[in-house]
C-alpha cells in the first residue's frame, strides 16, 4: 500500500497539467486584446529590434587617442615687441597635446625681471596683508597671501603718521594688471585645425579613424569640415568652430575662452557603418550671459642669464582659447544572447495582456453579456497567474464539488433554458 502511494507519487512528478480557459463571446474584450498584441508585436519589432537594436551586444569602453595640429600664420607690429612672424610654434602651447589645444590669441609681456640685484620691492595696496603701521607687522620671511614673495622685516611708509605697506623679496617689478584692449591674432578665426582620432572597441577587437579612406592624396589639403559637403573631414576652421558653438569668434578673441569639441562614434559593426559625428559647444560661459569668470587666460616664462650670470625671467600673461576635446561612442554586433532577452522581455507584455483582460472580463463586464445562452463559470484561481475556466454543462452535483474542492471555483452562471 505504502509502496504503491510512494511509486503514484513519484511518477506524478512527469504528469503535464495544462491550463483552462474558456472562450468568451465578447467583442469588447476580444478586440481590446488583439489590439494589445498588435502593440506589443509594433513594440518588439519597432521601437525593440529597429530603434534600439536590441538583436546586438554593445560595448561602450572606447578607447581614444587624439592627435591634433593647428595652422595659420600672423604678423604683429606692437610697441612692445615691433615687427613679428607668429606661426603655430609660436601660438600653440603645448607644442604636443593630447585632451587639449590652446591658441594664444593675445599676450602682455612684463618687462625683463632680476632676481638678485637686490630684488626688494613694496607690496601692491590692493593686497590686504601687506598692509602695515610699523616694521612688527612685516614679519621677516612670511609668504604673503596673493602676493610674490616674502617679507623682508620692513615697513615703507611715507611718515610715521602714514600707513604703509610691507617690503618683499621676489622678482622685480611686480606684475601690472592691465587688460588687453585688442586681439594680438587679429586673423586667427581663419587658422585651421586638424584634428586625427583614432578609436578602438576591445570587445570586438575594432578600430577606426577620422580620417577619410581614399585615394584622392590632395583631399586633406584642400577640404574643410561641412555638415553637409564634408562631414568626414576632419580639419575644422576656428571661426566656424565658434559659430556653430553659437558665438562669434570676436566674443572671444580677446579675452579668450574654451570651446568643446565632442566626437561621438555610434558604430553599426553588422552593417560596416562607423563614422564621426561632430558636435560644439562653448565651456566658459554660463548660459547666455557672461560672468566673471568668462574667457581663458593664464601665465608663463621664460629664464635666461645674462653675461654676468645673473638669472633673468619674462613673464607673460596670455589670453586664448582653449580647444577641449571629448570623445565617446559605442559599438554593436549581432548577439544570439542579446536578441534571445529582448525578445523574451517583450513576449513577457503578452502576459500582462492576459492579465488585463482577465480583469475587464471579472469586474467590468456585466455578467449578463457573457455566455449568452450557455453557463459559464467564472473560475478565481490565486495561484501563479489568473485564469478563466469552464466545465461542460451536464456535470453531476458530485463532480461539480469535486471540482470547486480542486480548482477553487466559484459557480456563477445559470442553466440554460430547455
């Protein structure tokens, strides 16, 4: 006996039990789920497979080098300097850049500056801490905030009376801020700047540049960057740089600033379609409206000695534009994985289709409409999904509770009419 209910028991473990369902006459809810499938099916294959290219593996860990040249000759005349030739090995600081270019499009050169014939001078009045009444207040060898140098233990006043400010030891003469009134570069919108990029996507072991395949060896020397014409060019003319940013290169050619140039690569590897997409934008400005902190500017010198061996230095403030650039991108191949999951995903709304329309069927519907003429019953099974069964008409009392006791159904219908 005990044998018999183990073996029952172990080889219903390989039954197969299927659902119940029942068909409902009712157009309402019929046509409610076939316009659900329509959506779902218009989903998978519209916005899942055509739009977001679901059927591919993706990879997003590019993997960039930027190399860049700019070109464009300038000549000068200015007081300071008189006559001279700039060309990019002048302007272009660093000479060899990676993420970056910078442009110098203006230059104030401080005059020649000694540091050791007694290189002692008097703090600005602008510097707060520099103020003092008598020589305790210039602690001898104190660094001075937002100063250029250190305190020599002395206080330059004009009387005793008088308020004066502390003596410092550094470079000699101090810096003069004086703003540029005029672009140094009055050309230099119309420079050039060639910028090579070459990507590579590890997962599936491709790479690529920005530059054009063919066999025209004089295209690199006569095209510039279009929409339109070019869009795979990659020499880029400043001015049209800033315009597409949505400047004007003369809002910048004074007192500098920093444009952004975003290289993005989507790349279609099933279909061979990999190609740059380029977009600007300019970094320093907030909005429409400039602040403070508008433009690029920054310092640098150069030492040299002179017969004596005394140590020299030039110091120059500079104004430019600095030219970031950003790359990104993706790739995507077809994946039997990828495509198996999207699908799934979107066959899964199917369900909660069912779902829905189980719902409208119990609560919404009037009883009334459904059946007509036959006897239905409405079946609340609280298992893993819903459903809606039925059971033929000429079942017994003793089958009908042997059925409500196994399936947890409630009758709700009427006999036909005879």
């Amino acid at each position: 006996m005990a044998g018999s209910f183990c073996k029952g028991r172990f080889f219903s473990l390989f039954d197969y039990k299927t659902e119940k369902y029942i068909v409902a006459k009712n157009k309402k809810v019929g046509v409610l789920y076939r316009l659900f499938q329509l959506f779902v099916f218009g989903y998978i294959i519209g916005w899942v497979f055509i739009s977001k290219k679901g059927y591919q593996e993706t990879d997003e860990a590019i993997q960039s080098s930027v190399i860049t040249k700019l070109k464009g000759v300038s000549i000068t005349n200015t007081t300071e300097s008189g006559l001279l030739v700039w060309g990019p090995e002048d302007y272009v600081i660093p000479p060899q850049v990676k993420p970056f270019i910078l442009q110098i499009l203006g230059r104030e050169p401080v005059p020649v500056e000694n540091q050791f014939n007694i290189s002692f001078t008097h703090l600005s009045p602008k510097v707060l801490d520099g103020h003092c009444r008598d020589d305790k207040d210039c602690k001898k060898g104190k660094m001075v905030v937002a100063g250029h140098g250190g305190m020599s233990g002395r206080c330059l006043r004009k009387d005793e009376n008088s308020t004066g400010t502390c003596e410092i030891y550094g470079w000699c003469p101090i810096e003069k801020t004086n703003r540029p009134q005029r672009p140094l570069l009055t050309n230099a919108e119309n420079f050039t700047i060639y910028i090579k990029n070459f990507i590579k996507f590890p997962k599936f072991g491709f790479s690529k540049s920005n530059v054009l395949q063919t066999t025209d060896e004089s295209y690199l020397r006569k095209c510039r960057y279009n929409e339109e014409l070019h869009p795979y060019c990659p020499i880029f003319r400043l001015g049209d740089i800033t315009r597409r940013a949505g400047f004007k290169f003369q809002d910048m050619d004074t007192f500098g600033g920093s444009i952004g140039i975003m290289i993005e690569w989507d790349c279609d590897l099933d279909k061979g379609d990999c190609h740059p997409r380029y977009y600007f934008t300019r970094l320093d400005i907030s909005g429409c409206n400039k602040t403070l902190t508008t433009g690029f500017n920054f310092r640098h010198t150069r030492y040299f000695k002179n017969a004596a061996g005394e140590s020299y230095r030039s110091l120059f403030k500079v104004y430019g534009v600095r030219f970031n650039i950003m790359v990104y991108g993706k790739a995507g191949a077809f994946s039997i994985v990828s495509t198996a999951i999207s699908l799934a995903g979107g066959l899964a709304l199917l369900g909660a289709g069912a779902f829905f329309c189980d719902l409208v069927l119990l609560y919404l519907i009037k009883k009334a409409v459904l059946g007509r003429s036959d006897t239905w019953f409405i079946c609340k099974t609280y298992l893993i999904f819903l459903h809606i069964c039925h059971h033929s008409l000429n079942l017994n009392q003793t089958n009908k509770q042997k059925s409500t006791h196994e399936d947890n159904c409630v009758e709700d219908g009427e006999e036909r009419e005879e």
